[in-house]
C-alpha cells in the first residue's frame, strides 16, 4: 500500500516498529533539510557522483508537481529499505551453515588466511579481489541454494504461444511459477545430497563442467531472466566482503544448536544465536 500510496508511508512504518520508525524520522529530517538547504553547494561537494538525494531534490525542485516530497520520501526510502530482509537472510544462512559444519568454517577460514598472507588479498579484503577465492564463493553460493531468501513462488504471466512444461501445455495468459526451494533441492541438477551443505560441488576441481552449468542455470536466488534483482550485483558484493571479514576477525561459534524457520514470502530466521570473540589471526583456528 505504502509503494503505492507514499504519503501513507511515514504514518504506517511507525506503527509497525520502532526501528523503523527512527528510521523514517531520521529520512524525514533528512530530506527536509536538504530541500530547504544550497542544491549548489552539495552539487560541487559531490561533483563527481551526486548520491541519490541530491539528485532528488534537484528534480523536486525543478519540478516539484512531477517530484513530489512523497516521490522524494519514496525514492529514499526504496533505497533503504530494498535488500535489507533478503542480505540478512541470506548472511544468516551462510553463516548457520557455515558455523554447523566445522570443516567448512576451517577450510573457509584457511583460505581467507593465506590469501592476506600471500598478499593476493588486503584486509580489509576488496569485492574483486574475494571473487577470486573459489572456496569462499562456493560457500556464498551454496548458503543462498540453501536457504533462499524468497520462499514462495514467482509467479509469470505467459506471453504469447504459452509453453510446453513438462509435457503439459500452458496456454498464453496462464500465471505460471517455480519456488526457488524447490529448484535449489532437484537432487538431479545438484545431486543425491542436495539436501547436505556441501561448498565443493560449485568447484571446479569437483564437478564437472556440464554440472557446473546445469547447477548454474537452476540457480535462481536473484530471480531469473528479465526479472533478476536489480540489486543482485551490490547484494554480492556486501556478501563477499562482509563474509570474509568476519571469519578472518572474530572466532565465531553457534551457541544455539537449532533455528526456527518462518515462510511469510521470506523465510526468515529466529533463535540463531552465536558467541563471538576477537579471533588472533596470525595464528591457526584453535
């Protein structure tokens, strides 16, 4: 409702949580300022690259009938707040699994450890230059296969000629759409153990091209086709820079040996708990 009607959006965030609602006082506040301030002056600071409010409240400015101070709040907002649930969902994962399988967490560990010491990573660690540890990307990876961070079909309207679906036709207009669940657990793309957290089936060095690729066609935690997550690529980049910073810093253990899951379109995780202590990294994981 608040995506359609923007006006309503500081009204209704406040009802629903107090974090939010400093939130949106905090973007409020923001905004208001910057309407009522110099464009100029924030022109020149951010010569280069002007963030995203500037460039809203010059359109406002120029235009206010078309930009709105709804559109504003709405623009920022969407900024904010898009992501946020899915990143959560999925570090969470990558974490739980991660810290349930103590070889992974030592194998992960090792390769983040040599990679600084061998210089081919600084610390903190670079998005290019963590793309580069296959183990690392493999745990990303298989923590989002999974545990996707939307459980619930996405649904497509079929276009013209409709489709052939395993054998059955579905006519144009017909609203078709697959959990990513369901195709992260099809044990013929991703094997007889794909309900087990293995990192070493995204491996080059352990499995074979061909499953290599099918693997990556059924991977669908971004979305697929036209309709992919337009914030697939920072998404990825926060995983693989906060992920390796975390495990290389902090000695990290599950203090809670189970979580609760709950499916409300995303399946979001409770009683997750850990204990975490600064880890020395110039030593081996005790």
């Amino acid at each position: 409702m608040c995506g359609i009607c923007l006006w309503l959006a500081p009204f209704v965030f406040g009802l629903i949580s107090t974090g939010l609602s400093a939130v949106v006082t905090f973007m409020t506040k923001e905004i208001q300022g910057r309407l009522t301030s110099s464009l100029e002056d924030r022109e020149k600071e951010y010569r280069d690259a002007p963030e995203i409010l500037t460039k809203l409240a010059k359109f406002h400015k120029e235009n206010p009938k078309t930009y709105s101070y709804e559109t504003v709040f709405g623009g920022c907002a969407q900024n904010i707040f898009a992501g946020s649930d899915t990143i959560s969902i999925t570090l969470n994962a990558i974490f739980y699994y991660v810290l349930k399988n103590e070889q992974v967490l030592r194998r992960l560990c090792s390769e983040i450890d040599e990679a600084i010491q061998s210089g081919q990573a600084s610390d903190p660690i670079t998005s290019g230059q963590a793309r580069k540890l296959p183990y690392l990307q493999g745990v990303i990876k298989e923590g989002m296969r999974m545990h996707s961070a939307t459980g619930l079909p996405m649904w497509r309207v079929l276009s013209k000629g409709g489709v052939v679906l395993s054998g059955v036709i579905f006519p144009a207009g017909r609203v078709v759409g697959i959990n990513s669940w369901v195709a992260h657990y099809n044990t013929t793309v991703f094997g007889e153990d794909a309900a087990l957290f293995r990192p070493e089936r995204w491996l080059k060095s352990h499995s074979p091209p061909e499953q290599l690729a099918s693997m990556e066609r059924y991977f669908m935690a971004f979305g697929m086709g036209s309709r992919t997550c337009i914030g697939k690529n920072i998404s990825i980049l926060e995983i693989s820079k906060l992920v390796p910073q975390l495990i290389r810093h902090y000695d990290i253990r599950l203090a809670t040996p189970q979580w609760t899951c709950r499916n409300q379109w995303f399946p979001k995780q409770s009683n997750f708990q850990v204990t975490i202590s600064m880890r020395e990294v110039s030593r081996p994981m005790s």
